[in-house]
C-alpha cells in the first residue's frame, strides 16, 4: 500500500502539469523574439517597448482558430485607445513567423504585432502553457508597467474579456499615473 501511495504521489508531482500565471506585483520576464506587423518581420523586445509606456501582452494558442481570431479582430479594434492610453499591444503564440506574418495582417488587421514563441521559452517564463495541450499557449493577458512589473493578469480561455479587462487596467494605471 505505502509504494503505491508513494508511486501514486510521484505520478501526480511530475506528470501533472501545474502552471499558474503571473500574478500582480511579479517582475515581468524579459524577452525579444521574432514578430510581425502589417505581414513584415521585426525584432520585438519587451524592454524596448516598456519605454514607450505600458505594455499588453497576451497569449494565445493559435493562429486562424476561432477564438483567437475572435480575440485579435477585438485587440485590433481596440488598439487605437490602448495607443492613446501610452500602451502597445502584442501577442505571442507557438505558430511560425510565416503563419504570423499572414495573421497579422488578417485577423490582426496590421494594427499590432503578433510573436513566433516556436520554441514556448517565453510561455514557459509567463507560466502562460495551456495544461491540457502543453505544445498551445493558455489565453492569458498581462498588462506590464514601463517598470517592468505586472499589474494585470487574467486568463481565460474565453476570448471576450481579455480587451475589456485589459484596457481597463491600462486606463488605471494611467489614471494613477498621470501626475507622476
């Protein structure tokens, strides 16, 4: 009984995969990895774009699937007040830069670029792996602030309240951060 209970244990340690977000107040991990805008490849760096203001970084498991074709036609209706708001919107998933190149373009609408993860280093660094398909992103957002902290975070696989919710936690941030 006890080595199946230790066997039992054992199993549910390192066969279960557990990942939880990032949570407010956590540093943000940095990253540069290939993007697309508009069908045309750039370097996108975290660290560059946090010097511009807020960034809105979001997960997403794939390219051309309904859902995340959802949540990117909202972001690029939206991107025009994250920008007003100081803020740069990108989204990162496994796919190829030759599929994202299209997507952007697509379903992004050339309004924000989109990031090749062909590797999951930075899913794997925002805990942003979806436990039941562990080659696909979690539909996770994060706003992070130009101090490299995170001061939202929300996953969900539904796509209709990651704009919502992160363009509201953009507005607070500015909001408290007008004066300053």
């Amino acid at each position: 009984m006890k080595k199946f209970l230790a066997s039992t244990l054992l199993a549910t340690v390192f066969v279960t995969p557990s990942f939880a977000a990032l949570v407010v107040g956590d540093s943000a991990p940095n990253f540069t990895t290939q993007a697309s805008i508009a069908g045309k490849e750039f370097t996108f760096s975290l660290a560059e774009a946090l010097k511009k203001g807020p960034v809105v970084l979001y997960f997403y498991p794939a390219a051309f699937t309904t859902g995340c074709t959802i949540e990117a036609h909202e972001f690029a209706e939206a991107v025009e007040q994250y920008r007003a708001l100081g803020a740069t919107v990108i989204g990162v998933s496994h796919d190829s830069i030759e599929t994202l190149n299209k997507f952007s373009v697509s379903e992004c609408r050339s309004k924000f670029a989109v990031a090749a993860d062909t590797d999951q280093h930075i899913m794997k660094s925002y805990d942003a792996i979806l436990a039941k398909k562990p080659e696909y992103a979690n539909r996770t957002s994060y706003v992070i602030s130009p101090d490299g902290k995170v001061i939202y975070s929300f996953t969900d696989m539904a796509p209709d309240k990651h704009v919502e919710n992160t363009l509201a936690a953009v507005r607070k941030w500015k909001a408290e951060n007008s004066s300053k």
